[in-house]
C-alpha cells in the first residue's frame, strides 16, 4: 500500500514521532498504521508514544546567539509539568535544540526535528523520545523564530524561563535594544506602531466602545467624540511606540527610540504556552496514573 502524507499526519500525531520515522514505519508495515505503532513501541519508541497525546502547555522559552555571526534564535519547548524547567536533561536538550536551529538553519519544526544534535548521531527527535523516557513526561518543541540583524541592533531578554524577547533596532546599542525587550517581556505590545494594528482587531474594539458610550444617552455627535478619544487611547496602550516606556513611565518607547535616533524593525516575544490547552489534572488521578505506569 502506497504511504499518503494523511496517513503520516495521522501517526505523527498519534505517536509523537518525527516524520520521517512514521514514513519509515508505514513503510515496514505496509501503511497498516495500527502494526507500526506496535513495531514502534517495540523497536523502544513505546513510552513516547503513550505519553504523545498528554497537554504540554509548560516548559521554557530559550535563547541563543551565535557570536560569530550575530544571529539569533528563540525557542519554546514545552512539558507536561513546570518541574521538568528545572531538569538538567530537559534545559540541556533545550539548549541542543537552539544550536541546531543555529547551525542547521531548519525551515520549520517539523525539518528541526530531522536535524542531527551535535556529534551525537541522534536526531532532535530521537533525543526527544530518549528525554521522554527518561522524564516520565511528553516533551514538544513548539515553535522556534531567529532574527538576523545584518546591519541592526540585536537586544534580548529572558524574564525567567516563561518570557522571552527578541528584538531589532535600526540605531541604539545593545543597551537599549535590551531596554526595550525587556518592555516589550512586561508590556506584551500588539504590534509596534498605530498602522500595524490589524483592521479586525480595531473595528471590534470600536464595536464595544460604541455600545458602551451609547448607553450614557448622549447625541451622536457627543458618543462619536467619545469614542474617538477612547479609540486614541486604545491605540496607544497596544502599540510599542504609544505605551509609557517601563523603566521610565514619563516617556513614550516612542520618545525614548527618537531621543536615541534608533527605531524598531522587529521583535518576537514568546510566553510558555499561550494559546494552549492547560492541565486540570486531579492531584490524586496524577498520582494513581504515574503509579500505573502511564
């Protein structure tokens, strides 16, 4: 039988594992998926493949430089619970993972987990699928961004594991590149200026204002200047350049950039799982099911 990329998809997803491994496995088994999720658990895959569907929504976000070249990557990897962040196996596999994003230059997750991990002959998969056993939890390489400031100013920031920033100047130093990721970590902009704000995101904003200021009685044209203030006020708390600047709430990031002739390109911010599912585990169902083995 001919292997589809659904039925790769669909064996992925089942068990965890890199592509190319479920190719090769639906391959040996003739695309009889339930034989190569058997082969796979008896060929050593079998703890990473139960504990493949469990929630991953902690973890850490990571980030690495390369000195040489200037380029720089953030990751999140991602954990059952917020204990393995401080594993020394889990933050040595997270810091693997970040060099091989340096070095390989993977195109996306699924190319990173292919790539060889150092001088080990592993893949990050296969390095995944070994943490997983040892741990006793599932493990996930979410997402990974790099930004390569050829002629800018790279600043980073790490508030924690949780919280990471990557960001761009064109100007400034890396004082104040690192100045400003560390506001963007604590102030979580939408975007960096008023024109970036997506269209959507105003007119749903506008649609509430509207209905609240409707609600004083007041004639149109005084509901209209309303929200028109409130609108401007909006604008400024979720872009970069209108927030008060953190370490100095008595300036603008705005004013801050202008008085340092730097402006911002770029920036990518990462919080350990936003936009995911979170466990609501039973304390006593965790403990019977780490005691059955599962």
């Amino acid at each position: 039988m001919a292997v589809t990329a659904t039925m790769v998809k669909e064996l992925r997803e089942r068990t965890g594992a890199g592509m190319m491994d479920c190719k090769n496995a639906l391959q040996e088994a003739d695309g009889d998926i339930e034989k190569a999720i058997e082969d796979m658990r008896k060929s050593g895959m079998a703890k990473a493949a139960r504990k493949a569907g469990r929630i991953v929504a902690e973890g850490l976000v990571v980030i690495k430089k390369n000195e040489k070249t200037g380029q720089a990557v953030i990751a999140e990897i991602n954990s059952e619970t917020d204990f393995v962040t401080k594993d020394d196996g889990f933050k040595g596999f997270c810091d693997e993972v970040a060099t091989c994003i340096l070095d390989d230059q993977p195109a996306d997750v699924d190319t990173l987990m292919d790539s060889k991990v150092g001088d080990t002959g592993q893949t990050v998969e296969e390095s995944r699928q070994q943490l997983v056993s040892k741990i006793g939890e599932n493990i996930s390489v979410r997402r990974f961004s790099q930004l390569d400031p050829a002629q800018g100013t790279l600043g980073a920031y790490l508030h924690g594991v949780r919280i990471g920033v990557l960001v761009e100047l064109d100007g400034g130093d890396e004082a104040l590149a690192k100045d400003i990721a560390m506001h963007i970590a604590a102030s979580n902009p939408a975007c960096i200026a008023e024109e970036d704000v997506p269209q959507e995101l105003l007119a749903k904003e506008k649609e509430i204002l509207v209905a609240q200021a409707e609600e004083s009685g007041k004639p149109p044209e005084i509901i209209e200047k309303m929200v028109g203030g409130r609108i401007n006020k909006f604008l400024k708390e979720i872009t970069l350049l209108g927030q008060p600047f953190v370490k100095d709430p008595d300036q603008t990031v705005a004013k801050l950039l202008e008085s340092s002739g730097a402006t911002v390109k770029n920036y990518i911010r990462y919080e350990v799982g936003e936009g995911l599912e979170k466990r609501n585990d039973n304390f006593a169902e965790e403990v019977m099911a780490q005691a059955k083995g599962e």
